[in-house]
C-alpha cells in the first residue's frame, strides 16, 4: 500500500517536492493541479500522476491523502483550506503564509478536519 500524494502548484519548487516524495518508499505522486492545465499536464507527465483540470476534482479522488501546497507565497491558503476541508493532510511550501491571520485560518482548517 502506497501514501497518495497531490501537488498544487506545478513550478519549479513542486519538483523538488516530487523528487523528495518519490525518495520516499511507499509514497508515490498520484495527481497535480495548476491553474494553466498544460503545465500540469508536462508536470504529470514528468513524475507519472495523473493532470487535473481544477483542485476540486484532484481533491476528490480518494487515493490522495496528503496535498502538498507548491504555489507562490500568498497564494496558500485558498488551496490549503481546501484541502483540509477535503480531509486530506495538508503540507505548505514555507511560508506558511504572509501574514499571521493567513496563517491561523490554515492551521484552524487543519483542527477543524482532524487533519
């Protein structure tokens, strides 16, 4: 049995993501969501998982238990919240976010769902 990983964010910082999870045994990257669909789709391609065309769609499929958050600064929260509420665990590229409120309601989403 493997952990199921999602990538938001398909730029240079998800690579290493990737890489590192793809180090990890029994961990394998499942899916990735990017705004521009085509670079999901290269990044989906790079790494074996499969593109998907809106985070919903990606937080829905139930072989994803971890999302890690790989978009730029100030763009966490939205995606991290998300996922949280989707019942996946959650993993932010730092900073967690830009201001201590962004911050608190990540972390408050992530108690909320046991997460």
């Amino acid at each position: 049995m493997s952990t199921g990983f999602g990538i938001v964010g398909c730029g240079m910082i998800a690579h290493f993501h990737a890489k590192a999870i793809q180090a990890i045994p029994g961990a394998k990257v499942v899916g990735c969501f990017n705004q521009n669909f085509a670079k999901a789709e290269s990044f989906a391609n790079e790494y074996g998982c499969t593109p998907y065309d809106s985070l919903d769609a990606m937080l829905a499929n139930p072989d994803i238990s971890i999302v890690t958050i790989c978009t730029p600064s100030g763009a966490h929260l939205d995606p991290a919240v998300a996922a949280a509420k989707a019942g996946k665990h959650v993993l932010v590229e730092k900073p967690l976010e830009i201001t201590l409120e962004r911050c608190d309601s990540i972390i408050a989403a992530c108690k909320e769902a046991g997460t």
